[in-house]
C-alpha cells in the first residue's frame, strides 16, 4: 500500500492575519488554506509601477487611492485574501483602512506564468462577487496585451482585446485613460507581431 496522502494544513482567518504579520513573505489566503507568493520579474515590477503611476496622475483629487502590491484585498470576510498588483479604491470606508481594502472599482494583475490560470479563473470568479469591482485588468509580461473585463450597466461581464500602441484603456467617469505605450515603457517587452501566437505554440 501507498503512503497517504497528506492533508494541506488547514488554518483560520485570524491564524492566517497572525502568520501575515510576523512573515517576510506574503501569502494568499483560500478557505483555509495558505499560499505563499512568488517573487516578480523586473518587467512585471515595471508594468506594475507604469499602471499605479498612469493611474494616480489620472485621479487626483478624486478621493480615490490606487494601492501597489504589498495591501490585501478582502474577497470574502473569512475565506478569501489576495494581493493585487494594482488596487483603485474610490470607498471612503476603505480610505480609512491601514492594512485591508474592501471596496474596488479597478484590480489589475500583471499576470505571471505560475498564476496566469489562477488570476483568469478562481480569483477572476470570486472578484466577481465583490458589488463595487467594475474593471478588471489581465496585462501580460510576454507581449503588448491587456485583457480589459468590464462590468456593463446590465451586470454583464464584457471582454476587450488591447494589443497595439494606440489601444487604451479609458474610463471617463474617473478621467482615466491609460495607453498600452504608457503601460509598457521600459519594461523591454515588445509588442505583439502578427504570427506571436503560433510561435508560441
């Protein structure tokens, strides 16, 4: 007989903000259980930066905070804690908070080969439940591509493409307007070229 397989520890909300507050590492937090994150590339540190900078100009003085990385974001009380790379928060309560957000309108991710099919499927799923999140950003590190999910008047979940220098995304009710060229500077990732995804293959 095989040895059994062993359980994945299984930990409380409080167990798990005791665990963030003494760890050099951040983790994830999903119905018990614990995730630690891995380090990023000099390219997804440049994008994320790029798109908190684009994002911080655009709202001032609109009692918005955009928030980088290192804040939680509570999902669902209890059961679900992620780190977003970029947070924008127009919610009073929020703007009063010192560790945890709980009200975005925007998350971007920069997504990373070890969590690309995470940030597209359960987190994407459960960022859904939250009632204030109206934009959602994919942006990816290999090539010029930012996946745009907007939250329609009707509560339908619409789906842009941007994949060359001129596309943007733009938000007019935030006097936001963000080009992939602001997105990508310096991050020495090239733009998509017709033929990119059969190479990939």
């Amino acid at each position: 007989m095989g040895q059994p397989e062993l359980q994945p520890r299984r930990y409380t909300a409080e167990e798990y903000f005791a665990l963030e507050a003494k760890s050099d590492l951040r983790h994830e937090f999903f119905g018990g259980e614990v995730f630690a994150m891995a380090g990023e590339s000099i390219a997804h540190n440049t994008i994320s930066l790029n798109v908190a900078m684009v994002c911080r100009q655009a709202l001032r003085g609109q009692q918005c905070r955009v928030q980088i990385e290192g804040i939680q974001l509570a999902v669902e009380a209890n059961r679900h804690y992620t780190y977003p790379d970029i947070v924008v928060s127009c919610n009073p309560q929020d703007q009063q908070e010192s560790r945890r957000l709980h009200h975005p309108i925007i998350i971007v991710e920069v997504l990373s080969p070890s969590t690309e099919a995470y940030d597209r499927g359960l987190k994407f799923n459960q960022y859904k439940k939250l009632p204030s999140l109206r934009h959602y950003l994919l942006v990816s590190q290999k090539t010029w591509l930012v996946e745009w999910y907007q939250l329609s008047e009707h509560g339908v979940w619409g789906h842009t493409a941007l994949a060359e220098a001129e596309d943007a995304v733009v938000i007019p009710e935030l006097n936001l307007t963000m080009t992939l060229v602001q997105i990508y500077e310096e991050a020495s990732v090239a733009p998509m070229k017709a033929g990119f995804a059969a190479e990939e293959e």
